[in-house]
C-alpha cells in the first residue's frame, strides 16, 4: 500500500507561510478590557468614592463659601474637588493592570493578544473613557447639587469659554491621573508599589517640596520645579486659563503621564508575564 501526497498544496507550518497568527481586532481587545475592568469589585469601589468625594466637596466648599459671603464662582467650587479625587483616579489606573499581574491573567491576556503595545494602548483607553464619563456625570451633579447653595448667578459668565475650559479640563486632568497611575502600574507590576508610587507623585511629592519654601532664595529653585508637577499643573490649568503659565503646566500635565506609559511600555516588552 503507498501513499500519494499532493505537492501542488504547501502543508502548513510553523513559521507562518501556510498559517497566519491570529490577532484580535482592537475594538473586540477594548471590548474585553472594558469588562475585566467593570466586573471588578474594586473598580466601582474606586468610583463610587470617587463620585461621593467630587460632590460632597463641592457642596461642602459651596456652603463654607455661601457662609463667608460667598463670591466663589461654580467653576471654581466645581474642579476644586479634582485635587483631592486624583488620588483616587491614581489608584484606579494602578489597579486596572497590577490585579492582572497578582493573579497571574496577565498570562492569558498577552497569550491572547501577543501584541504588548495594543494591549497596554487598549488598556489606557478603558481607564481614559471611565474616568472621562465618571468626572462628567459627577460635574453635572455637583451643578444640580451646589446651585441652591451658590445660587444661579454663581452660574452667569460673560466668556463661556472661561466657564466651560476648566470644566473640560478637570475631566483631562483626571484621566491624566488614571493614566499615571497605568503607568507605574506596567512599570512596576505590583499593586502597592504602583499606588504607593502615584500617590508620592501626585500628594506626597508637592508637599514635601513646598516645604522647601522656608529654606528662602537658595531652595527657590526646588519650589519652583514643583509648579510642573502634575497635580499642581492641574491646579493650575483648571483654574487660570489666562496664565502665562497655562500652556507650560498643560504640557507638564499631559507629559507625566504619557513618560510613564511609554516606561510601562518599554518593561511590558522587555520582560515575561
């Protein structure tokens, strides 16, 4: 008994002439990234706090300013809370990639989709489109809830681009801080470093600077490198739109997280799940 075999048909192999390597498309990899981040526990804890801080501050800082004869406008009573919240964006942004890494899934994921970049790119949109609709849904009710405390001329502005910039720009401004946070959290691959990183970053780290500004002249060089941390560049952007400052602290603010994802990225490709 013999056996034909059709040489006019190449037999698969290996090395890819005759089998192509499958990928997943990026919206089906936002798709699964979106519900591993959704169906943590964690993740609504996170925001959940972060929604109750955002409102409960502003109508907090609203009363405090209705009581001392007010004169704070809602913009400002608004985004005040964005200083306090980033922490909890930081963590966020931590979490959504270190619990991969504790547990071991991360394995799975890039067995799935060998592609590191598109994974830790998918992953930044998903923390980015989060905390973007959770900072605009808690402004609208932070509006609804401190307008019977501020009262509608709280609310009137002759440059509408001076009321609705800092709006637009606190929502930047936490989803620059969920992003520092996947950041370090790539770079360092373990939950309580990566927290504990972005939180020195964005709390620790301006305080202890400030500190600097009674050592008088000679430290005020140190005091004045703090103005491009990424909180206080924050403070800034959201506050003064008019600064001559304004464009420098945005691109600080925008920087600090794009160096860590690209540091995440180049240890993801470096180094085994």
């Amino acid at each position: 008994m013999t056996t034909t075999i059709d040489t006019a048909r190449p037999l698969p192999s290996a090395t890819g002439t005759g089998v192509r390597p499958a990928h997943l498309s990026f919206s089906r990899l936002v798709r699964s990234e979106t519900l591993k981040l959704l169906t943590l526990r964690s993740t609504w804890w996170s925001l959940g706090v972060t929604a109750a801080l955002a409102v409960g501050l502003a109508i907090l800082i609203a009363a405090a300013s209705s009581s001392f004869g007010g004169g704070m406008n809602a913009v400002t009573t608004i985004v005040a809370p964005t200083q306090f919240t980033m922490l909890v964006a930081g963590i966020l942004g931590a979490m959504a990639i270190t619990g991969e890494y504790s547990t071991g899934m991360i394995r799975s994921t890039l067995t799935a989709e060998p592609r590191r970049g598109a994974v830790l790119l998918a992953k930044a949109v998903v923390v980015s489109l989060v905390l973007a609709v959770l900072t605009i849904a808690t402004i609208l009710v932070a509006s609804v809830a401190v307008l019977p405390i501020i009262g509608a001329d709280a609310f009137a502005v002759d440059d509408a681009a001076a009321f609705w910039w800092p709006l637009a720009l606190s929502v930047v401004s936490m989803v620059t801080f969920g992003l520092l946070g996947l950041g370090w959290g790539f770079l360092i691959r373990n939950g309580a470093g990566a927290i504990a990183a972005t939180v020195g970053i964005l709390f620790v780290l301006p305080i202890v600077v400030s500190l600097f500004m009674i050592g008088g002249e000679s430290w005020q060089w140190l005091v004045d490198l703090g103005r491009w941390l990424p909180s206080n560049a924050s403070a800034l952007v959201t506050t003064d739109t008019g600064s001559d400052d304004f464009v420098p602290s945005l691109v600080a603010m925008l920087a600090w997280p794009a160096v860590a994802l690209l540091a995440g990225w180049t240890v993801l490709r470096s180094r085994d799940a």
